[in-house]
C-alpha cells in the first residue's frame, strides 16, 4: 500500500506515543521476528518494532519486514521503525487510510 505524504505524517503522529512491540536482536530478521511482527500488526494495525542488533543496517532489514508482512514501512528513525498494515476485515479500526 503506498501511503501519501499526509497520511504517512498521520501514523507517525499515532506511532510516537507507542512502545515498541517487537525487537529484533542478535539473530536479526528470523523468522520468529517476522511472525511476532506479522501478529501484533494482526492485533494493532500499528506497530513499533526495535533494532538492538543490527543498527548499521535498519533500513535494508526494515524494508525486508515489510516484504515478509505485507506491510508499509511508514517511518524509520534512529534505531526504530514504524509499520502499518489495515485490517481491512474490521471495519470499527482507528486507522482508516
């Protein structure tokens, strides 16, 4: 999904008042990483996710994330990114894009 600019603008004011749900460390993108960021996008649409490990690379591993999940990659900033799939299944969701 290709997000516009005001829309883009519109999660990353929702994203800064979030703690990151998933992390990824030591073992980089595993597949444990994609499926833990596959279910919280499931349960929050929105979601924060944390580079301990790997902060030389944030922006290949990131957009390898949002491949995986079907997901948009809607911000990263320092050694945090920010993703966002629609429920599109929920029509009562906050995020309506």
């Amino acid at each position: 999904m290709e997000l516009k600019s005001y829309q883009r603008a519109f999660l990353r004011s929702h994203a800064q008042g979030l703690d990151p749900v998933v992390s990824v460390g030591k073992e980089g993108a595993s597949d444990n990483v994609v499926k833990a960021l596959d279910d919280a996008l499931t349960a929050h649409e929105l979601v924060k996710v944390r580079f301990h490990s790997f902060k030389d690379e944030v922006d290949s591993l990131s957009r390898y994330l949002e491949e995986k999940t079907g997901s948009t990659l809607v911000a990263t900033t320092g050694f945090t990114a920010v993703f966002f799939r629609q429920d599109a299944k929920d029509p009562e969701r906050i995020y309506k894009i």
